[in-house]
C-alpha cells in the first residue's frame, strides 16, 4: 500500500531538486518522480573512434 516517508536530503539535494521542480512546474516530489523516470528514448550509443 502507498504511503507518505519523509527523508532527510543535504541542502544541495534539496536545491537540485527545488530547481527541477521550478523548471517542470511541480512539486518536491514530482522532481523526485521526473529524475528517477529513465527516458522514453535510449540515448544514442556513442561513437568508437578506436576502430579503423
């Protein structure tokens, strides 16, 4: 069942994640959910240039 957990963040956490929040125009815990969501699309692999 969910519930409701309180954790203790450093300040910097909480700045990162008031910042995120403010950019994507929710709350603590909607930053919390938008940064531990991985994306929809996977990133392109990078390039090898070792291979010739």
């Amino acid at each position: 069942m969910p519930g409701t957990q309180t954790i203790k963040v450093d300040e910097e956490v909480f700045d990162v994640l008031s910042r995120t929040a403010s950019a994507q125009g929710t709350d603590i815990n909607g930053a919390l959910r938008y940064l531990l969501t991985p994306p929809a699309v996977p990133a392109e692999p990078a390039e090898d240039h070792d291979e010739e």
